[in-house]
C-alpha cells in the first residue's frame, strides 16, 4: 500500500512510500495536505486557504 511520508494514510501523490500490512489494518482515509498561499499586500504578508 502507497502511504503519505508526513501523515501515514494513504498516499494520493508524490512523497509516499511503499507499506506492508497485516490484512484489515492498513489505514483507510486518503492524506489531505492543505495549501495555503502568501500575498504581499501594502507590505504586509497575509496568508489565504
């Protein structure tokens, strides 16, 4: 099973690695890695989801 390096579910992109598991306990749930982007406004840096 392909699983997510930084969270341990499953992996839906890069940066996963390959896993074994005993039948029935490998992780369910797909990794969900949220984005978030800086913009410079009147020279203060907020961050946006």
């Amino acid at each position: 099973v392909n699983i997510d390096r930084s969270t341990g579910q499953l992996a839906n992109g890069g940066n996963s690695r390959e896993e074994y598991f005993i039948e029935g306990t490998q992780p369910t749930q797909q990794a969900v890695h949220e984005v978030g982007t800086t913009i410079i406004d009147n020279g203060e840096a907020q961050e946006l989801f």
